[in-house]
C-alpha cells in the first residue's frame, strides 16, 4: 500500500470522524454547533481553507508534471483549477482579513453582506452572489462532478476521453457515495451554520480525488 493511499485512507476517516461529530455535537447542543464548532474562525472553517489550499496545491504539482511531459495544455488547464481552489480558500478565510485585523476596501463595506474582502457574500441590490452562483448552482455542480462523472467516466468512451484530455481528475464511486451521505446528514441538521461543515466535507473530498483520481496516470 503506498503512502498515497494511507493519506488517502486518512481523509476519508476524517471525512467520517468531521460527520460524526458533527451529528453529536448537534443532537447534544445545537448552539454549541453554532456559536463554537461551525463559527466563523473555529475549526471548521479553517479546516475548509486549510484543505483547500492543500488541493490547490496538489493540482500545481500535478500542472508541473503535466508540463514535464509536455501536455502544456492539459497543464495550463490544471493550473486554472488550482488557481480556483487557492481563490475559493482565500475567500474562505476572507483572505486572513480577521486573522490580521484589517479594514475592508470602500467597495466591499459598501457591497458585502458581512463588510469583509471576499466575493462570495457581494450583495448588489436585490443580487446576493452567495444565494445565486455560489449557492444551488455551485452545489449542483460540485454533486454532478462528484456523482455523474464517475458512472459517466466508467461508461462512454467518450466522456473518458474529454475527462482525460482537459485532465479532469475523475473521482471515484466512493467520493459519490461520501458525498450523497454528506448531503443527507446536512439535509437533517437544522442550524444555520450546517453549510459550513458541508463545505469542510467537500474540501476534504477534492484532496482525496486529487491524490488517487480514477485517471491518475492522465492528470499527473
């Protein structure tokens, strides 16, 4: 067993261990859920961003090797994915604005749901950027890479063939299954801050598919 599926092995226990608790933590005192566990800068959050950047970082490693062998398009591709998941863990964390304490631009005090540097609360009128694109959208998104591209992957060649050329790292079944799971679990826990956690869940996910896709041998 390589060192690559003890890592892997070790995400997908924590994917457990983070639902597990999670579901204690709610069924013994929701505003502990709130207020402690799923609170902005607590460890939820940082966990999210934290793993995150860690997927952006494997996806530049994969960019580099993709280089190496020549395939400059399929790097340049899995450069802009990596460059997506270090801008959504920045924004995560509101790029460390509350870490370092520092004041938010005229723009974002004037447009940003919570006055904070990041994109994703941007409030424009009646448009709320969180409830639009990075709400449903984005959700149905993420499930149908997560759930279809894996049956879709195994089933047309053609599907393989675009997945492998764009170097898409394909997950597996079991991503999908974690994932289904993961929605369900969510779906029961009635608190607002739920989403966080949700989002943990995912983050942990990407660096799992990213390590051991379906199409290693393609995207690295």
């Amino acid at each position: 067993m390589s060192t690559l599926h003890y890592v892997n092995a070790a995400l997908m226990a924590t994917i457990i261990a983070v639902l597990a608790a999670s579901v204690a933590i709610y069924l013994w005192d929701p505003d502990y859920f709130t207020l402690v566990w799923a609170a902005e800068d607590n460890a939820v959050e940082y966990g999210t961003a934290l793993f995150l950047l860690i997927s952006s970082i494997v996806l530049m490693l994969h960019s580099r090797s993709l280089g190496g062998k020549g395939r400059h398009g399929a790097m340049v591709l899995t450069t802009i994915y990596a460059l997506m998941f270090f801008l959504a863990a920045g924004e995560e964390i509101s790029w460390g604005q509350r870490i370092f304490g520092w004041e938010s631009g005229e723009f974002f005090q004037e447009n940003n749901k919570q006055l904070e540097t990041n994109f994703h609360n941007l409030v424009v009128g009646d448009f709320h950027l969180a409830k639009t694109l990075f709400g449903p959208i984005l959700t149905l998104c993420i499930l149908l890479y997560l759930v279809a591209l894996p049956w879709a992957f195994r089933r047309w060649d053609g599907v393989a063939a675009l997945a492998n050329r764009f170097a898409v790292p394909v997950p597996w079944l079991r991503h999908a299954a974690v994932a289904l799971v993961a929605s369900l679990i969510i779906a029961v826990i009635d608190v607002s801050r739920k989403w966080e956690v949700y989002e943990l869940i995912f983050a942990l996910i990407s660096v799992s598919i990213f390590i051991l896709p379906q199409n290693r041998n393609k995207v690295t």
